[in-house]
C-alpha cells in the first residue's frame, strides 16, 4: 500500500469507529506524520467538551481524573484521557502512577487512555497532545480530559487547549502559593483542593479566595471546590462546576473566542515548529562558525523570510 492508500485507509477504519485506528492517528502524530489524517478528519471536531487538569505533581490529578471518568460514564458519555508525561526526571514515576489511578477504566470500552510525552515534534503540548485531543473529539467521544503537570510552558498551553481548565492543588504543600503567582491565576476555570482529609485543607481554601479577590475577573470568577479524590468525595460537585462553566462559555459566546484562540495557538505552533527544524538543518549543516547574528540572518533568507 502507498502512503497515501495507507491513510485512506486509516481514515476509513477512523470514520468505523475502531478505536484501534484512533490509537493509530494518535501514534502517527506524536512521530510528527499526523497532518494528512488530522486533515481528513478535522471536520468531525468541535463537538467534545475538553477539560485539562494542571498541578503539581502528586496533587492527586490521575486520582480526580479517575473520578471524573466515572461521572462521566454513570450518564453514559464516552470519554477520553490524555496524560502528558513531562519528560521530566519524575516521567516514569508519574506515568505509572497515571497508569495505576485509572486502571479501573482500562476495560471499559467507553473509555480511550492515552498516555503521551509532552516533547512531542514539534515541543510542548501545543503538537501531539492537541493532535490528539482533537483526534478524540472527532472520533465521537464525548469529554475529553487532559491531565498535564505543572510545570513551566504547559499551563499556558492547557489553557488554548482545553476549554475548562481545572487547576488543582493540596494542602499543606507550601508551593500552593509559589504555584498561585506562576500565571496560574489567569489560566484557571475551576480551583480543586484535593485532600480535604488533610487539616490544612481550609486554609488552602483561604489562600486561594483572597488571591482571587486581587484578580479583577470578567465573566467568569473561578470556582473553589473541594475533593477527596481517593474516596470520591466532591467529584460530583467538581462536575457540577465543571458544566456550569460549560454553560457559562456557551451563554457567553466565549465558547468561541476560546475556539478561535486555540486555533490560532495551532497555526502558531505548527508552523513555528516547521521554521524551528528548518533553521535547525540548515545551522547544523553550516557547522554552527561565525556570527550567530548573520548565521540567522543567512538561515532566514534561505527560508525566504525577510523583514
Ligand atoms: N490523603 C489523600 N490522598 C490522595 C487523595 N487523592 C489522591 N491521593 C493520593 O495522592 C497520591 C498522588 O495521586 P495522583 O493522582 O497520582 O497525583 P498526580 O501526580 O497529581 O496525578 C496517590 O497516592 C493518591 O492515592 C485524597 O483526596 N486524599
Ligand atoms: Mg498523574
């Protein structure tokens, strides 16, 4: 088979709904050779309710994924969950533990886990990660949820990503204040203080409402609910929120100007990315002498971009 009967035919298995060929796609994105199937399917996308889960590691955000899951599935939605893995020292740790918190969901055949490092082609959440949100969007399912950990560049990305962003923290940590600062506070829809069992769960929830009261919000002000992830405590109250907020973008017409800013995240991000290996060749061809100055200037004019 040609490379493109191959998609062809990928596509079509796509369309069938076999979930084996979303695995696929998603495969074919994360080597950076997605952009023929995501062409083809782009259409299908739009229709899914896309929630990213961000914070520190530990904080229990496989946990309320897993919880979330569950709501999800007791109304009988299908959904999907995407965990990046930060490519971090703590990667394998984490993913494994990603992989323990949902394994009750493994054979659910409602329920599409993918596990995804977040160095994708073209770096950061921005290429695979969104590639295959979107491939689980157009695939049928119903919710999907991305779990990312806090760290660097991923809030910002969750947030043109997902249209509901749930940043969740624990008490007691100390970096709870430390993470409020790092530009979380404009990114957030939903504040979880996951493991309520813990004595300083309250005083998480006072720190979180005065920094909010700093914020001058418009529309929406996040909402500050309280889990027990483990036992499953507050996770109804957690989705409840997580459809008012749904209710909210689509009354207020934000659903689309979140829609239109992520788009545009994508164009940025895949044609930045296509510049950045080009540059990349051609530098390390040039066996990197000189000027870095003219050596870009040289690169960019190769390019066909000038000023
Ligand atoms: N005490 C307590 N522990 C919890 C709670 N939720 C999750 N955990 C535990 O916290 C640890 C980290 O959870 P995990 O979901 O993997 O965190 P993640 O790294 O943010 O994904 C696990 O041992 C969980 O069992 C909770 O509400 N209370
Ligand atoms: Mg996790």
């Amino acid at each position: 088979m040609s490379e493109p009967q191959a998609i062809d035919a990928l596509v079509q298995e796509f369309r069938a709904g076999r979930p084996r060929a979303l695995a696929r796609a998603i495969t074919l994105c994360e080597a950076g050779c997605g952009a023929a199937v995501v062409a083809a399917l782009y259409d299908r996308a739009g229709t899914a309710m896309t929630i990213g889960i961000t914070g520190p590691p530990g904080v229990g955000k496989s946990t309320l994924c897993s919880g979330l899951v569950r709501s999800v599935r007791t109304v009988g939605k299908r959904v999907g969950v995407i965990s990046v893995d930060p490519s971090s020292p703590f990667s394998n740790g984490a993913l494994l533990g990603d992989r323990i918190r949902l394994a009750e969901h493994f054979t659910d055949e409602g329920v599409f886990i993918r596990s995804m490092a977040s160095r994708g082609h073209l770096g950061g959440l921005a290429g695979a990660t969104t590639d295959a949100a979107l491939l689980m969007d157009a695939f049928g399912l119903d919710v999907v949820i991305v779990e990312t950990v806090g760290a660097g560049q991923n809030e910002v990305e969750i947030a043109s990503l997902a249209q509901t962003v749930i940043v969740a923290l624990q008490p007691g940590s100390g970096d709870s204040v430390q993470v409020l600062k790092a530009g979380i506070l404009e990114i957030a829809d939903i504040f979880v203080v996951n493991k309520a069992d813990h004595p300083m769960a309250n005083q998480l929830r006072r720190e979180i409402r005065s920094m909010l009261q700093i914020m001058e919000y418009r529309g929406w002000v996040p909402e500050i609910v309280t889990t027990q992830a483990l036992s499953g405590e507050g996770i109804q109250e957690l989705w409840a929120s997580i459809e008012r907020h749904a209710a909210y973008l689509n009354e207020s017409g934000e659903v689309e100007l979140r829609r239109r800013t992520r788009f545009l995240h994508q164009v940025r991000a895949i044609a930045a990315g296509r510049i950045r290996d080009l540059i990349e060749r051609r530098v390390t061809g040039e066996g990197g002498n000189g000027d870095p100055y003219a050596a870009a200037e040289r690169a960019l004019k190769a390019l066909g971009i000038e000023e």
